[in-house]
C-alpha cells in the first residue's frame, strides 16, 4: 500500500473530525462550508478508490449501515443507575443533611440541568467509537452503535493530541431540540405519518429505529454528564470529568455549575427554572451531585440510586384533568378556533381552565371529546394546551364534538381555509372586538388602559362600529360602561389621544391587514410613503419588496378593495390620527430600537435574512456577545457564544421567540 496516501486518508480524516467539532460543538468554525465539501469529498473520493483502506470511525461512515432485524442485548460493564427524585425545597435539604452526616464536612456540588431526553453510553477503545447503548434496565440495554453513529454531536473517534486511553465509557442524554421537534412533526404530519407526542419521544423514537438512515434523518443531540470505565486515567472530582469530556470533544451543557453548600444550589434550582423556557430544548430539573470521586465513593449506591447524587425537579408542566365542554372562539381574522373548558386544574402554580385544542384538524387528529381525561400542558406564557387523551379512561359517556356550519357568534356562513375554519360575516362581533383590541395593542397603537373588558362592552353597546370610532367616544359615553369611574374614563380619553400620534409602520400593523405583522408593516412603512401610497400599491408594486411574499400581496389588495377599509382610513384622518410621512429604512416599528442581537448556532433562514429583520426593526447585529449584547438567539448546535451568553447573564432566546419578537 502506498504509504503516502495512506497518510493523506488519515490526515484528511483528522481534519474532518476536528472541523466537524468546531462546527457541531463549539459553533465555531474555521473553514468555510465550501472547504469542509472539498476536504469531505476527497476522502470520499480516495475510499471509493480504495475501498480496503475505509475505517469505522471515518467521517464518511455516519450513515451507510444496513437496517436490523432486531436489537442487538448490551451488557453494561457498570451497572446504569438511576436518580433519586425529590420536588420540595426541604427533601433537598434533607438530602444534604443525609450526605453532611456521611462525610462531616462542607460540600461541593455540581449541578447539572436534568435533559429531558434517552439516557445512553458511549463506548471508545483505544480512542474510537466501538459500541453504543440505551440504559435499558441498567444492568443490559440495547445495542444501537449504528444509530448513534450517525448524531453529529458524537465523536467517531476522541479529540486529543494524548495516547489514546484504551477503554473510554462515555455517559450522557439524547434529545432533540423543542424547534427541530415541532419541524420534524410538521414534516410527519404533512406526509401523514404518526407524529410524536413530545421532543422525549421523539428523540427516543428516532434513535431505537431499525434502519440507521432514519436515524440520520432526525436531528438528534447528545450530551454527556458522566463516565462509565475508564482504563488509563484517574479523576478526583467530577468537575474534572465534565472538563475531560469537554475537551476532548463532547458536548457539555452550558448550564453546569459548582457550588458550596446547599443554598446555593437552591436558588441555582430557581434561576434555571426561570429560565427553563428559554432554552431550546426541555429540562425537567436540575441534577445535584457531589463534586469528590472520592466522598461519591464513600457515600456509596442504595438499591440502584447513588446516594451522592439527586434528581431536582421542577413542578410539572403537564396535569391531567377533565373536558368539561368545547366551545368556539372567534378571532380577529374570523377563524374559529375550538376551545376545551376544563375542570379548573393547577399547573406550576397557575390555575388552568381553558385550553386550546387549535383547529378542527387537531381536534380530530387528537379525538378529543366532551368529557374525556386529557393532558394539558402549559409551557411559560404559551397558551394551555391540550397534549392527548387518556383514551383508557372512557365510559362511553363521551361526546364528540362538531366544529359548528355558522359563525357562533353573528351567524354568517363559514368557510373552510385547508385546517382553519372561518366566519366570513362582515359585522361579526366577536371578529370586531379582536380587531379593536389589537389595533390598541402595546405593539400597534398601544393605547393604555384600554383592555379587553372595556373593548368588549364597547362593542357590544354598539358604541363603536370599527376602531376608529375610539376616538370620537367622550367622557358620557365611557361613563355608561360597567365599573367605569371618573378617573379612568378620563385615563382611557387621554390614553386614546395620545396615540392618535404614532408612526406609519405601528398604523400599518393597527389595522389588522391578515398576514402583516410587525415586520412586514415595517417594510410597507420603508416602501410607501403614506397610507394613500399603500392603498394604491398593486400587487407588483407588492411582491418586488424582499421579504413580501404573493400571499401578503394579495392579502394587502383585498384589504384596500374595502369599503370598510376607506371609510376606517378617512374616520382616522378625521380624527387626527398623524405619523411621519416621509421614507426611512429601519423607521419601522422601531421595537427593537437600540437592542443588540447575537447570533449562535444555525436557524432555519439565512443569518443575512434574520439580520436585515433585526436592522429594519431598528436593532443591531453583532458578531460576539458582550455584557452590551441583549439576546443571543440560540439555534441549533448553539455552542460557546451561548456560554459566553450564559456567563455574561445575556438574555438568550429561542428561534421561535425571535421570530416572535419580528413577526405576528
Ligand atoms: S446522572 C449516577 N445526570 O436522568 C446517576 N442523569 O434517573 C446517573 N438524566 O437515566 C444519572 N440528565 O436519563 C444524570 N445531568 C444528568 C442527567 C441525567 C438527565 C437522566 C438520565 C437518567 C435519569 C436518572
């Protein structure tokens, strides 16, 4: 064999790996994509000619293994054990008190997130990868090297200048990222395939399938919290592991911290739970473990638990409870959108009653009738919603639920829009309050104090027929209204007159055209110079804006084709309603006026794209986080710019939460 090329496969190979790391890992990369392409291809080039000299642990060899028949049993050489789990406040500190008593003196902890994923490990001879299981009962799991394989976050072979260790056990979490999650079930829905109930599910499904190439479709992650054996190297406290593992090339979550004593992993416990919705991904808890290999030894394992580590976990998110009832809500847009009323239930310290059960689709999909057992979940400020049903608990007693042929609320006809129902009347009450309420709302006109309650009663005493009746109300009629005193109908008064100065872009999302949101009213107030431009826009003028597709397009002209809509626009002028008429890139809404972004990691549009969102909405884009930096927006693989983040205190958001923040 000719040794120089040889020597190029593994050089390349070497290269490979460690690019692969910068990018998975650190989401820090070196070369260019397009480099990386080259550098893989010609591997792949070389082994093609020389098939003799491809290694397991090559780059190229993440995904090629044929499908099983079954899983193969895997004998752990250490038995893997589980944790003990407690929710109280005083069970952790009773814990503590077990481990002080033990060992007489202070303790160190390391606190680590507890990721809601499969636990697996990982096995490296000599420094490559050569098996891979799930924790099975502890003692046996299954065998699925070939499915782990293919998780990019996994190094095929360790990163390290040093002789490799001879044996390596690798312990640590799959799971699958709330974003990839939700894409990966959208993809199975559309192609009408079972989805997966939540991102545990998911990530445990995918990797217990037969054929490995489904496994390398599904974006899984790993990371590693522990050690199994080890030959060849001594470690005297756990914060020394997770350092190893980290250097040579696993992912270790951002989140991990060591402590003295007990209270401070308490209030730990309480700043990662504040922050739980933030991440991309679920934990359901923290993990407390003592620092010292040498105390850990000493306190010991009691029936397959360790008594030197504890599971803190946070309230649960999901309840079970009863459907009482399934009604209609009607929204500003006229879609109808099927709501279950529960037996009142208590989920993280919030009383939940209502959830939403989104459209008929889901209704369906999800059979959910009159009087079933449910799972609401309630994640952060997201509406409650209706997970599954407990199809084991029906009597027969159940009742289905029709979605209704005639709006609810006013009585005209329904149209059915692919999974969205909607109420096409055009003095449908319920759609006219909606659009009142968001024409006052703190991101279009922002008037304060005008709630819904006021808004309600408006319409319904017929006091106001669109929104810009708002400002020709007085002191008498505000009077008329339920518990409305002198003081706040005079607030209310002052509240509407004040905003009837606004700026062009707030207008445009006031209005409530279907489709603009913030965002893309802010690229309308760029392109047009006033309200009259706008209505006399056509649909050319329309979609040769970037970022304005057909649909809004079309949305927009409809919207102008009204004559409701000349006789709202001529009531405002009327009224006084005044905003800057003049172009100016970025004058837009302005809602992230002064507020720095930082990028991390990869989101499902290109960064030049999220980035002119950002400029248009009056922020800024920089490269590195720093103490000045407001949000870091966590994508996928987000690596050391969300330590930095973390470090730094740096609110860090979700794609989703961003695409919030700049769109409807
Ligand atoms: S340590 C020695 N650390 O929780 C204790 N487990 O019941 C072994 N888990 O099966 C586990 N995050 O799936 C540990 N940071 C973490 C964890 C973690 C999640 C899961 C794991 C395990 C279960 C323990």
């Amino acid at each position: 064999m000719n040794q120089t090329l040889k020597d190029r496969v593994e050089e390349l190979r070497k290269k490979i790996h460690y690019h692969n790391y910068r990018y998975y890992v650190l989401d820090e990369p070196e070369i260019s994509d397009a480099e990386y392409d080259r550098l893989f291809s010609e591997l792949e080039e070389l082994e093609a000619k020389h098939p003799q000299l491809i290694t397991l642990d090559s780059p190229t060899q993440r995904v090629g293994a044929k499908p099983l028949k079954q899983f193969g049993a895997y004998e752990h050489g250490i038995p893997m054990l589980s944790l003990n789990s407690v929710t109280e406040e005083s069970d952790v500190r009773e814990f503590d008190a077990r481990v002080r008593k033990a060992l007489e003196w202070e303790i160190e902890y390391v606190v680590e997130p507890k990721i809601d994923g499969l636990a697996i490990e990982l096995v490296y001879e000599n420094g490559v990868f050569s098996a891979g299981s799930t924790r099975g009962d502890g003692r046996t799991g299954e065998d699925i090297t070939q499915n782990l394989r293919t998780i990019k976050t996994i190094p095929l072979r360790i990163l390290s200048d040093d002789p490799p260790l001879p044996l390596l056990e690798v312990r640590g979490e799959v799971f699958m990222s709330v974003g990839k999650f939700k894409a990966l079930n959208a993809e199975l829905g559309k192609r009408a395939m079972k989805m997966f109930a939540n991102p545990r599910n998911a990530a445990a499904g995918s990797v217990r399938q037969l054929d490995p190439r489904v496994t390398a479709s599904r974006p899984l992650d790993f990371f590693t919290y522990g050690l199994g054996r080890v030959e060849g190297k001594d470690f005297s406290t756990h914060w020394e592991i997770l350092d190893y593992l980290r250097d040579i090339g696993f992912k270790v979550s951002p989140l991990v911290r060591r402590f003295k004593g007990i209270d401070d992993v308490i209030k730990y416990h309480e700043e990662v739970q504040e922050r739980r919705d933030e991440l991309d991904y679920e934990i359901d808890g923290i993990v407390v473990k003592v620092n010292s290999i040498e105390q850990q030894d000493r306190l010991g394992t009691i029936s397959r638990s360790p008594r030197w580590a504890v599971a803190y976990k946070f309230p649960a998110r999901e309840e079970f409870t009863r459907v009482k009832d399934i009604m209609v809500q009607v929204g500003r847009t006229g879609a109808l959108t099927p709501v279950a009323l529960l037996e009142p239930v208590q989920i993280g310290g919030v009383t939940v009653s209502r959830a939403t059960l989104h459209n008929e689709d889901e209704l369906l999909r999800k059979d959910v009738r009159i009087g079933d057992t449910v799972v609401v979940e309630r994640a952060g400020d997201v509406i409650p919603e209706v997970v599954s049903v407990i199809k084991s608990k029906r009597t027969g007693a159940e009742k289905e639920f029709k979605m209704p042929d005639r709006c609810p609320v006013c009585g005209a006809e329904v149209l059915k829009e692919g999974p969205i129902v909607r109420c096409i009347g055009v003095s449908c009450s319920a759609q006219l309050k909606e659009r009142i309420v968001h024409f006052a709302s703190l991101r279009a006109m922002d008037i304060e104090g005008l709630g819904e309650k006021v808004i309600e009663q408006l319409v319904s005493k017929q006091m106001v027929s669109d929104a810009a009746d708002l400002f020709f109300l007085t002191k008498s009629d505000l009077l008329k209204l339920d518990r409305m005193g002198e003081q706040s109908a005079r607030n209310i008064l002052n509240a509407i007159e004040k905003s009837k100065q606004t700026n062009f872009s707030r207008l445009i999302l006031a209005l409530g055209i279907r489709h603009v949101g913030t965002y893309t009213a802010s690229l309308l107030a760029d392109e047009f110079s006033d309200l009259d431009a706008l209505s006399r826009a056509s649909y050319e003028d329309l979609v040769r804006i970037p970022g304005i597709g057909p649909e809004v397009a079309k949305s927009v002209l409809l919207f102008f084709a009204q004559d409701s809509t000349r006789e709202l626009i001529e009531k405002l002028e009327r009224a006084g309603v005044w905003y800057e008429k003049k172009k100016k890139v970025s004058e837009g809404g302005q809602v992230l006026a002064d507020k720095t972004f930082v990028f991390s990691g990869r989101i499902s549009m290109p960064r030049e794209q999220a980035k002119s969102m950002v400029e248009r909405l009056g922020g800024k884009v920089t490269s590195s986080v720093s103490k000045k930096t407001d949000y870091v927006i966590a994508g996928e693989e987000a690596g050391s710019k969300l330590v930095n983040a973390k470090k730094l205190g740096v609110r860090v958001i979700g794609e989703e939460e961003f695409m919030e923040m700049v769109k409807e």
